[in-house]
C-alpha cells in the first residue's frame, strides 16, 4: 500500500526535522523530543495519514515487519501512536532522502540512484503528477 504524503509534506504542521532527529543535534532528550512533537503533530495534522482501517492495518503490517514490537504492543497503540509512529517514519525517510532541503530543492534523481544502491531506504517516490508517496511494502 503506498500513502500519499504530498498534502502532509505541505502541511506546516508536519516539521520532519522537530519528528526525527538524533543527539547530536536535539540533546540527549532527542528520543522524547522528537516522539513528543510526533504525537502532536500527529494530533493536529488533519485528516491524520492513517485515515482508514486499511491504512492503519497496513502500517501494522508495516512495523510488524521490523521485530521490534510484538503483536500485543502493536495492537495497543492508539490512533494518535499510531499516526505518530507513521509520521516518524515518513520523516526520517525525507530526512534520509533530502535532508531539510524544502520540498521544491528535492533532487529526486539522486534519490532514485542512492535508493537503487541501497545506500538509503526506497520508499518514496514521485509520480508523473508530482505527487509524493510512501510505500508500506517491503
């Protein structure tokens, strides 16, 4: 399932530097300032990025993949967890990707060849429209 973030990438609301950062820049609060700032964001940003049963179920799918959580915690989280931890994702993948250029410096180009190398995650991509997606399959 691929999701379609070129609304939330306009939103003011979503900040990818505020939900994900690390240490070095943030301080040693990094992890709890930027989950913080996820749920709020993901609170506020409307309507939320996992706005359908599918969608949400699919992010499951998604985050299940990983190992970190088991059935039991991933089945706990609530709709606005859930929708943060999403929101995370999708913005340490544009960090990765483009690092705090705005979205019109983006050079998807060099993207795509980093991507195909496997030097970065590859679940963005642009369609001929110009919008911008995220894709759940692994």
């Amino acid at each position: 399932m691929e999701l379609n973030i070129t609304s939330l990438i306009a939103s003011p609301d979503f900040v990818p530097f505020d939900l994900s950062n690390n240490r070095a820049t943030l301080g040693e609060n990094a992890g709890a300032l930027t989950w913080n700032a996820s749920k709020e964001a993901a609170a506020t940003i409307a309507p939320p990025i996992l706005d359908t049963d599918e969608k949400k179920e699919a992010f499951r799918d998604f985050v299940r993949g990983f190992g970190a959580w088991d059935d039991d915690e991933i089945a706990a989280w609530d709709e606005t967890e859930l929708n943060a931890l999403c929101l995370q994702w999708i913005a340490s993948d544009l960090r990765e990707a483009f690092h705090d250029a705005e979205p019109a410096e983006w050079d998807w180009s060099d993207y795509e060849q980093r991507a195909e190398r496997g030097s970065i995650s590859s679940r963005l991509f642009k369609s001929d429209d110009g919008s911008v997606y995220f894709s759940l399959d692994s």
